[in-house]
C-alpha cells in the first residue's frame, strides 16, 4: 500500500519507520522543511515510562485554587471564543474521578511498555547504527514538598506495582544522597519517588537522525515546506489532501499525526476529534565547565511547579507550564523566568549559566485528549487513521503507538488490545 503520514513530528517519523519496516510504500508530510520541529522539538526530553499518570485525576479538584490563585502555579488558562477549549476543558473535568484516573493508568502504562521495549529494538537496528540521539539510562526522581502529595505518590506506587512499574519510595535524605546535586536545593523536601531504569534522550536529534535513515530506504518520500490546506473526500472516504493552493496528494491511506494541529484536519475531514493544544516552555542550559555536581545526572521533577529537567549531552533541558491559551506561540518573559527561578532554587551552583543569551527558550505545543490517552486506530473516515493525542507523553509513547498503528494497517493483530485507544463515537 502507498500510505501517507501526515505530521513529521516524533509520532510521524516513528510511524513511517514501522510501516516501511511493514513492507509499505511512505510519504512523509510536513509543513516544516524537516522533521521533529513542532512540540517534539524542545520537550523535556524524558521517556518515562512508569510516569504516565493523566493529568486528569480527582486531586485537580482540590487543587484547583492553587492552580488559579497561586503565584507559583504551573498552569493557566484564558479563556477563548473558541468553543473548542469549553468543549475539552468540561470533558476534562467530567475526566477527573478516581476510576477513570486508574483505568487511563493501566492502559498508559501498557502502551509505555510497549514503547520500551520497541525503542530497545530500534536502537539495535543495524540500519541505525548512526543514529546519535544522547540516548542514556539516566533514572528519574520526582521530588515532592507537600506531605499530602507525597503520600498520594506512594499510593500510586503501590497501585502501579501491580502494573508492572518497579519504584523506590524515599525519603528526603535518601534522595540527597541519590543525587547530590539536589544537596544545595533551597526546597524543604517532604520525599520522591525513584525510577532506576527511566531513560532520557533529545527528541529533536531523535527526528532529524531517523528521517536522515529514511531517506535513504527505497519506498520512502519526505516532503517538507508542504502545508496541508484540506481533505478531498467522497462517500466518507479520504481520497486525497490537498498541499498548499493547488497540489493534491493521493494514497491509498493516510495516518494523521499532526499533533496539535490534528483537531484542524479533522474537522475538515468532517469529524471531531478531542485534541486540544497544552502549551508548555523549555530553556537549555549548557553545563560544559562545571562541577559535576552542580547540575543532576538524574532525570529530576519538581512535582509541585510541575518543571522537569533532563540532562542531555552537556546541556540541562528545563521544561514545564501548563497553559490553555489556544495556538498563541508567543514565549513571555514570566514562563521563562519560572524556569529560571525553579531551577535557582534547585540546582544554585548552576544558576550563573541563567544569564546565559543563549538559553534557546522554546514554547511547545501538547497534543492532549482530555482522558490523557492518545488516539490510535481507524476514524470515521474511510482510508484515514489515527497516531495523535499523546498529551505530555509523545516522546515516551512514540514507538509503541507507531508499531500498533502500522500492525492495524498491515491487517496484523496488534501487540494490545486496542480498545482503549480509540476514538470515542
Ligand atoms: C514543554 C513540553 C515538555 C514535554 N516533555 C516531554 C517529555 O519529557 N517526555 C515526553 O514523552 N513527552 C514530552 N512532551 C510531549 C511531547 O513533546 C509531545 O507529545 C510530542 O512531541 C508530540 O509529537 P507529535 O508528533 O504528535 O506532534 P509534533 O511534534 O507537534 O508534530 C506534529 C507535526 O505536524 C506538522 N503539522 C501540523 N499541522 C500541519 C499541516 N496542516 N500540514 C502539514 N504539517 C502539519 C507540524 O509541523 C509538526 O511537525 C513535552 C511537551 C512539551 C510542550
């Protein structure tokens, strides 16, 4: 089959490599000239595979007050025309109970396993053998101040044991001495929660390096700087999307990942899809120079301020915030100034690089569904598929999502049961 791939984000890229792997012929489109450029370019580089709890969970009901009233509060929202926002936000909250938190976490944490085990498998093709993407074992540690969450966190631990996840629940002290860097921390720390085999890796070379791969495999088309305008459709079926003012592209299936702008498509397609743009920020510091300890080898979360940071190569990704704010892309100073302040607090002896010109802030884009679980399979739409919705998650979910949706399209039975990961009707 001749199947185009909508999106070159992570989820695109991934879902090329699968299909051709299938024995498929792929085009790969992007508004961009390359690949991994939207919100897989500067996210916060983490596959945490056993942190995949949904953002929509009872505790945001409680939390609520802080979230709108609180100077440190890691999410915003303002309010839009666009009936798009009321629509995923009252799903979101209808979301929010403690069975539905579970069943999401379950079926995350199934998908996650997945994706680790596929990404092992990538790794060792010898056809990417080149493929330098700062890939590490780093473990990951997220921290807490409250008492409140902290115990809630050893709730899901004991929770996510049955599921498979291996933690270590510690307290303070023990996670100093984890990672000494967090030594000169200027927060009272009630615990964390340690993850030894978390993996870390910079998405964005992760993208560039396996579209570089493709080019070179018979069957395979990359275009880029080509902006798709629209869907040709007859008798529910796509035939066709349109490039640009004039160009149309036929294939005999097309699977959608363009990300945030996946909800667009849709509704030229003719159907709704809950996608809906969480905006995040990231700032990279370089730490070529310092002492070893200024700045943590493991992958840390403050889970309060919701920042993550990752250490990549010589460099410290910083990244956080949650906003509904709709597509604006502008970077204000106050986002990265949270940053700044949060990794202060955290890592002092690194700060001096704060001053740094070269912090390349970044603003991101996640495509998130309102449960938290990506959409993957069959739409309503005859010929067009669905790889889209993987909220915070896209970089930790990508190879396991493109596996399963390259096993429906070869008529293969896929690895999961893939209730769970379709689209509502
Ligand atoms: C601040 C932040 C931190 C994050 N941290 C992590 C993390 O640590 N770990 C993790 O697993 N995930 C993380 N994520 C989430 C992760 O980055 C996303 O889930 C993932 O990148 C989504 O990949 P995607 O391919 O679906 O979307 P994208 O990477 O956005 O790709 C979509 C592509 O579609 C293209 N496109 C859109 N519309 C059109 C059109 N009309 N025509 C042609 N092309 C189009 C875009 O140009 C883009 O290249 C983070 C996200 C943010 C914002």
């Amino acid at each position: 089959m001749h199947i185009c791939v909508l999106g070159a984000g992570v989820i695109g890229v991934t879902t090329s490599y699968y299909l051709l792997a299938a024995g498929h012929e792929v085009t790969l489109i992007d508004a961009q000239e390359g690949a991994g450029l939207g919100a897989s370019y500067g996210n916060g580089a983490q596959l945490s595979y056993s942190y995949v709890a949904p953002l929509a969970d009872p505790s945001v009901w409680t939390k609520w007050p802080h979230y709108l009233f609180s100077r440190h509060s890691p999410l915003t929202m303002k309010p839009t025309p666009d009936a798009a926002q009321w629509t995923w936000l009252m799903q979101f909250l209808k979301a929010c109970n403690a069975e539905r938190a579970r069943q999401t976490t379950v079926s995350l944490l199934q998908l996650a396993y997945l994706s680790r085990r596929e990404m092992t498998r990538l790794r060792a093709d010898p056809a990417l053998e080149s493929l330098d993407f700062q890939h590490r074992i780093a473990g990951k540690l997220v921290m807490f101040t409250e008492q409140a969450s902290f115990e809630a966190a050893r709730r899901q631990v004991e929770f996510q044991a049955h599921h498979g996840s291996r933690q270590d629940v510690l307290d303070a002290d023990a996670c100093l001495g984890l990672e000494p860097a967090l030594q000169s921390s200027q927060r009272d720390w009630a615990g964390g929660v340690y993850t030894a085999d978390e993996e870390v890796g910079n998405c964005a070379l992760f993208c560039q390096g396996l579209l570089n791969a493709l080019r070179s495999k018979p069957g395979f088309r990359f275009r880029g700087g080509a902006a798709v305008t629209g869907a040709d459709m007859s008798r529910g079926q796509l035939n066709a999307v349109r490039i640009g003012r004039n160009e149309k592209l036929e294939a005999d299936a097309f699977v959608l990942t363009m990300g945030a702008g996946s909800a667009g498509f849709a509704r030229q397609a003719g159907f709704a899809l809950p996608v809906y743009p969480l905006k995040g920020y990231s700032i990279t510091l370089g730490l070529a120079g310092l002492n070893e300890h200024a700045a943590p080898r493991i992958s840390i979360t403050d889970a309060s301020r919701k920042i993550v940071y990752a250490r990549i190569g010589d460099d410290l990704r910083v990244a956080g915030r949650v906003e509904l704010v709709g597509h604006d892309k502008r970077i204000p100073e106050r986002a990265i100034e949270e940053l700044k302040s949060g990794t202060t607090a955290l890592f002092p002896q690194a700060a001096g690089r704060l001053a740094s010109a070269a912090l390349s802030p970044w603003a991101g884009f996640r495509p998130a569904t309102p449960t938290g679980l990506p959409v993957i399979g069959p739409s309503p739409v005859k010929r067009l598929y669905l790889n889209t919705g993987h909220g915070g998650l896209g970089w930790t979910l990508a190879c396991g999502s493109a596996s399963l949706i390259a096993r429906q399209l070869s008529g293969e039975r896929p690895e999961l049961d893939m209730e769970a990961y379709q689209l509502a009707s």
